[in-house]
C-alpha cells in the first residue's frame, strides 16, 4: 500500500472568490506561456526568411544586435576561488509566487 503526502498541507483553504480570482491567473500564465512559444516561433521563422542578417520592408525593421555574453562567475568561483565561502556574500531570501491546478 502507497501514500501520496500531500504537498499543500500548509496551505490555508479558501473560498469561491479567491478561487475564481486564482482560476483567471492560471488562466493568463498559461495563455503567456502559449504566447511566448509563439513569440520565439516567429522570431525564428523572420530569421530564416532574413538569412540571418538585418532586414527590413517599409513598415517593420528586423536588427540582428549584437552584446558581448555575459560572465560565467560561479564557472569562475568553481575554477579560482573554490575554498572562498559565498555564504557572507548572498543576499537576502526573496519570495515568489506559482500559481499550480490541483
């Protein structure tokens, strides 16, 4: 025999309101999330179709920017500095928010 813990035991429960205000935020992430996919899916397409160079027509300009990338530090900490304790270093705990279905 098998038990499921479950996971939002610590959770306060709450009523009709609170629920259909977290069903229209679940609702949005995942419309986002569909949004975004969508979003890279044409910046790839108009890529190809520029040959991976600047392009524009009369209305719309498509410019390929170039950055310098960015540092690796903890490559750089795990490489250099490995006996250096970060702990005095980080910063304060932060908080977010996952709205989840149950």
């Amino acid at each position: 025999m098998t038990f499921k813990i479950n996971p939002y035991k610590d959770h306060a429960v709450m009523g009709e309101g609170w629920e259909s205000t977290a069903h229209e935020l679940f609702t949005v992430a995942k419309q986002r999330k569909t949004l975004a996919k969508r979003e890279d899916f044409l910046r790839d397409k108009l890529q190809a179709l520029s040959m991976d160079k600047s392009a524009r027509t009369a209305k719309y300009a498509y410019s390929k920017v170039e950055r310098g990338g960015s540092v690796d530090y903890k490559l750089i900490i795990e490489e250099h500095l490995n006996t250096l304790d970060v702990e005095p270093y980080r910063k304060q705990v932060t908080f977010s928010w996952r709205i989840t279905r149950i």
